[in-house]
C-alpha cells in the first residue's frame, strides 16, 4: 500500500501556525513527533519542504488530518465501522473503532507500551508471529530488538490503511526493516493454519476485545499457536480486562485456563497473558 508523505496536522498545530503567521516562520512537527521541520508562511499559504499548503479552518480536536489536494481530510474511515487515527500527548498515535479506544495511552506512549510487551518473548534474533499487527508497534518493537523474522496479520483493511498514514507505523520496504517484516492481509485465523509446524520462536497476540472477536480466545485457536510455536517458545496475549467491574468476570484466568489445556504453561502478567510452550 501507498504510505502517505505529507504533513499530517491536528488542531493545536493549527492554531499554532495561524497564530505564527506574522512571525514568517514556526518551527514544529508535520509528522507526529518524528521529526521537527521549519515552515515559511505567507498570509494564504505556507510552504513545508517546498509545497505549498493552504491554511486549515475548523479543525476539530482528537483527530488527525492528511492534505488531499486542496483540502485537510481527517484520518478516518467509515465502512461497517468508524476507524480513527487519534492524537495522544506522547506524539505516537492510537486509534478507534466507533469510539473505542484499541491501545493503551493513559500512562504512557503505546509504542513504549508494546516495547515492554514486546520484551517478554525477548525477539531478538528469532522468528515472531504477530497475530493481529493494528498499527504495527509490535512489529517496531521487534525490529527495534533486532528480531530475525516477524510474521504479521491485518484483517481490516482500513487499520493497514491508517497504517499507511502513521509515520509512527513500520514500512516493510524501508531500510530499517531490512526485508525482516512481512505483512499480509489476511485473517490470522485462516492464515494460521497455513504455516508449518514449530515454525516460529515467539507470538505476540494483540487481538480485538473478547465481545469483538471470540474466535481469537477459542481453544481451537489457541491449539494453532501451540502447533506453530516451537517447545520452549514464548507468547505474550493481551486481554485487558473487560467486564471485571460490570459482571465480575476474569477474562485473563479464563485464557490462562485455556491455553494451559492447549499445552502452554501461563499466568497473567501487565494486562495480558505471558506463555511459554511446554
């Protein structure tokens, strides 16, 4: 898929440039906090890396916009459901789903929140299966530790789509990944059983929440990892903890339950599930 190479914008960038318009210059990020860049502006337009960009108007907030000829478009989509790239205090992005919020940001980054996930099947030299890639910070991680392989899945076609808006997102083509990322769109479900026997060293399973996507927390799922992660592997499972206020129910004990009979040995661990192959 095309990435997208223009700014992207939110609605304090915006008001910082109109505000700045007098000065003929500001100084800030176009890319989310990935690099800064410093901008020329005029009264109608300003000029980033030698485009021109007219001046945005109503930008609303918690939302992210990309140039689209003339206009500033948000960073959504809207087929069966509302996905959203959204703006966080730490830069990085999350995004939604008719509103609900798919990575964790209260605390911290989401991509300093997958490294310490990503650190607990210790990728580094070995082959990952990444179930569920989303936004693909996972996948970064995993680069980032110098992992040999990784293997990642993305059903929805619009989550690859913000993916290829995100400048926070990993390229398969780029020099960083050197070749060491593969992502496919496909439903991991399916795809699973296409891959060989202990063919992998690690899982990272990142799935939608139970109500969403059961099929993700089935024993007949979690019987596909076990065969495709060798003995001795590692698998970290994020669950997060719905319904423990509402209804008392304990979704990371029950997954626990489950990939024990499937041949893992588990126990919760941040808000998830670490695993090991037996």
């Amino acid at each position: 898929m095309h990435r997208y190479a223009g700014p992207l914008l939110t609605r304090e960038i915006a008001t910082a440039l109109v505000a700045a318009r007098t000065s003929g210059s500001w100084t800030g990020s176009f890319d989310l906090g990935v690099s800064e860049d410093t901008v020329t502006l005029g009264t109608d337009h300003w000029l980033w890396r030698g485009q021109l960009q007219p001046y945005p108007v109503a930008l609303k907030d918690r939302t992210i916009y990309l140039r689209d000829g003339d206009d500033w478009l948000q960073a959504s989509r809207y087929a069966r459901s509302l996905i959203k790239l959204v703006p966080t205090p730490w830069g990085v992005p999350t995004f939604e789903i008719d509103g609900i919020k798919m990575l964790p940001t209260a605390r911290e980054s989401p991509l300093d929140d997958a490294r310490r996930k990503v650190a607990l099947v210790a990728p580094r030299g070995r082959v990952v299966l990444d179930t569920c890639g989303g936004l693909g910070y996972f996948a970064a991680c995993c680069l980032e530790a110098d992992v040999a392989r990784i293997q990642s899945f993305e059903k929805n076609e619009d989550v690859l789509w913000l993916r290829s808006i995100n400048p926070w997102s990993p390229d398969p083509a780029s020099a960083q990944a050197g070749g060491r990322l593969q992502l496919a769109h496909a439903d991991v479900t399916a795809a699973i059983t296409t891959l060989p026997d202990a063919s992998v060293d690690a899982v990272l399973h990142d799935p939608p929440r139970f109500g969403i996507a059961g099929e993700l927390y089935s024993t007949a799922f979690y019987t596909q990892l076990a065969r495709v992660l060798r003995r001795g592997g590692r698998l970290f499972h994020y669950t997060g903890s719905p319904n423990r206020l509402t209804s008392g129910r304990d979704v990371p004990r029950e997954v626990v339950r489950r990939l024990q009979a499937c041949g893992f040995q588990a126990r919760p661990q941040l808000d998830g599930v670490s695993a090991t192959r037996r």
